[in-house]
C-alpha cells in the first residue's frame, strides 16, 4: 500500500538550502513593526517534516525576517536544538544593529515525532508582551514558556530578506521537508 504525500513539499537538505523572498517596495506584507508606537498582529504557519527528529537536532528556520549577526532582525519563527517550537519578536532599535531586546515563546518539550508531519503556528497579537505570542502545533495550543529579554519597545522594519527555511546570513538551515509556509497579517485563533 502507498503512503501518500504532500507533493508540493520542498526537500530542504540542511547545509545550504533556503528561499530567499526579495524585498520589495511594499514589506508590508511581511513586516509588521510600524513607524509609529504600535505593532500589527501577524501570524505565520508551516507544514514540516523531519525523518528523524534527534538527528537532525540543530536549531533550525522555519521562516522569518532575522540573520545570526545581530543586526535588523524582526522575527523569527523556528526549531532550537532541544527541537522546541518558539517565536521570536526583535527590537532592534530604529538604526538596526543588535537583538538584545526580544521577546519570545518557546514550546515546553519537543512537539515532533519521527516521520511524520506537523503542523507548526506562531502568532503575536500586537500587544508588546510574550503574553502575546501562542504556538500551535497540529491544531491545539501547545505548552509553553514566553520570556522578555531586556526591554521590548517594538519591531522594526528593516531591509532584512524574508527567508524560509535558513536565515539571511546563510545558517540555521533546515532539513527535510516543508510545505505551505504561509504568512497572515492577523492574528489566527483555535478552530473551536
């Protein structure tokens, strides 16, 4: 008997493969810091697939607007070592140049199995406050921890490329398979 499979999937290999998503005149469609005091609500989701989820261990991009230098990050929606789900909100201040203040939320614990496909759903209500960000996987609001570091006054919008599956500076690289990375301008909620 076949098994059936996502045939819009992308195989990402792990050492160099990513989407880079050229910016463009209107970023408004994926940045969502604003020029005055107040964020937008955004949500992002993917569909994800990993062989073998404690082989392939390294922290990985699922999409975002964020490089490991540092500097003009905006968000990062990711897997860590421990294969925690989080999202990552940056302040890096309105010149750019570091990510020391953040928020973010990770999941408690590993939410992936071995060979099988997952779900993953970060969104952020615009409040300023890691109480803002929730994570969903396969559909049910995950377990999770959200931390403040240093003092989170807002995202910027900076000339970062959008990118799936790495980050900017070219690391971060994710393995296996991806499918449906989708990016709202809302903030979705549990079908209920």
């Amino acid at each position: 008997m076949s098994k059936r499979v996502n045939l819009n999937a992308i195989k990402f290999d792990g050492n160099s493969d990513k989407i880079t998503v050229a910016n463009s005149a209107d970023r408004s469609k994926f940045s969502f810091g604003q020029d005055g005091a107040t964020e937008k609500p955004f949500s992002i989701s993917a569909w994800i697939f990993v062989d073998d989820v404690s082989a392939d261990s390294s922290a990985s991009n699922f999409a975002g607007i964020a490089n490991t230098g540092n500097d003009n990050n905006e968000y990062v929606f990711a897997r860590n070592s421990e294969d925690e789900i989080l999202l990552y909100l940056y302040d890096a201040g309105a010149a750019g140049g570091g990510t020391g203040n953040r928020l973010h939320r990770v999941t408690n614990g590993s939410p992936l199995s071995d060979s099988t496909w997952h779900h993953v759903v970060g969104t952020y209500d615009g409040s300023k406050s890691e109480n803002g960000i929730k994570l969903y996987v396969d559909g049910a609001l995950a377990s999770s921890a959200g931390t403040e570091v240093g003092t989170y006054g807002r995202m910027y919008s900076h000339d970062t490329t959008f990118t799936i599956a790495g980050y900017t500076s070219n690391n971060g690289y994710f393995e296996d398979k991806m499918a449906d990375v989708c990016i709202f301008d809302k903030e979705l909620t549990e079908i209920g």
